[in-house]
C-alpha cells in the first residue's frame, strides 16, 4: 500500500490482518506501484524514500491512486488536493455554507471506500 496501513477505516481491520495473517500475505507500506511485469510474476515499487524495490507475485491486488473526478477537481468546491474541501466534522463545504460533500470526493482524512462513505451518510 502507498499508504501507512492496511485499512483506513480501523474498524475493518482486524478483520483484514486475520486474512493476511492466514493467508501469509506480506504488508509493504509506503510503497507505490510503478511497474509489472505480468509473465514474470514481478511488480516494482518506488518506496516513501524513493527507492525501487522489485517484488516476486502469486497474485497482485492493485487498487490505483484516489482523485476527484475532474469536474471536481476543476470546480470551486476542490481544495488544493483536488477534493471537495470540507470541514472534517460536518462534511460541510469551508466556504459555500450550502454545500455538503461525502463519499470519496472529500477532502476528509479517510480511505476513498464505501466503507467511509457508510460512516460519513448519518452526518450529511
């Protein structure tokens, strides 16, 4: 994961170190995809300190970087991140009072899932 952990939504991830802990599955966090060689069964990863490491695959779950869709990303509701800026604890927007944002174009500090759009529905 490019990410610092298994899981962004902390109530799932007992759940999910049980699979990988069953399955002997080898957690690498901080570390982005950039290459595959599919008939070599060999990803290659740039780490947090940007160094390339090359990994041997049985299976390869690949999910690409989150981003707004462009009409987002382009609009005077994205932050500089390219997500709907919104106060964290209300999901309202920080400068249209009217606008209230949830699901995987905010700009909250949560994994883009429908896991965190689950927990975001009760506050809109």
């Amino acid at each position: 994961s490019a990410g610092p952990a298994l899981f962004g939504v902390k109530e799932f991830v007992p759940t999910l170190q049980g699979y990988m802990d069953r399955y002997g599955a080898t957690e690498c966090y901080g570390h982005t995809l950039v290459a595959v060689d599919g008939q070599a069964r060999r990803a290659k990863f740039q780490t947090a300190d940007g160094q390339l490491v090359e990994k041997e695959f049985e299976m390869l779950h690949v999910v690409p970087p989150m981003r707004a869709p462009r009409c987002v990303r382009e609009s005077p509701l994205a932050d500089a991140t390219g997500f709907v800026a919104v106060e964290h604890d209300t999901l309202r927007h920080v400068d249209f009072e009217n606008v209230f944002a949830a699901g995987d174009c905010v700009s909250a500090p949560n994994a883009k899932t429908m896991a965190a759009a689950r927990k975001q529905a009760p506050v809109v």
